[in-house]
C-alpha cells in the first residue's frame, strides 16, 4: 500500500476555547487576584462568599473550575 503525503483533513479545529478563570471572576464581580489569595489562604466557601458579597454556589462554581481547568483554559494541540 503506498502513503500518501497528504496531511490528514480534520473536521475540529486543534483547540478548543473556554473561558479563562480570570474571565470568570470578573464576570461575578470578583477580583481575580483576591480570590486566588483566598484560595492560597484556605478559605472557606462560606468565608469567600461574605469576602466577595456572592452566593455560596457562586463561589463553588469558580473553585471547581479551578481544580478542574487551572487559571488558563486555553488548550491547544498539533
């Protein structure tokens, strides 16, 4: 069988774009730096609620982006 040095097609682009965690904070009304800090400081989710005047599952939301996406959810691939 004889190869073909054509580039295989993709229907998806190599990379995906969600949302940064920086973005987000700043659409709850939340100072980015600050609530990593509160992270850093082991807050809880309660103690970061009443810091930032937002509900608890607003606060729940945003931490679990962070444990499961990190700062940056920009992924990019070859």
């Amino acid at each position: 069988m004889e190869r073909s040095n054509k580039p295989l097609q993709s229907f998806t682009p190599p990379w995906s774009r969600i949302p940064s965690l920086c973005e987000l904070t700043a659409a709850a009304g939340i100072d980015f730096d600050e609530f990593i800090q509160a992270i850093e400081n082991q807050k809880s989710i309660e103690e970061m609620a009443q810091q930032f005047q937002v509900k608890t599952q607003t606060i729940e939301s945003l931490q679990d982006y962070f444990e499961r996406y990190g700062l940056s959810s920009v992924i990019g691939g070859d």
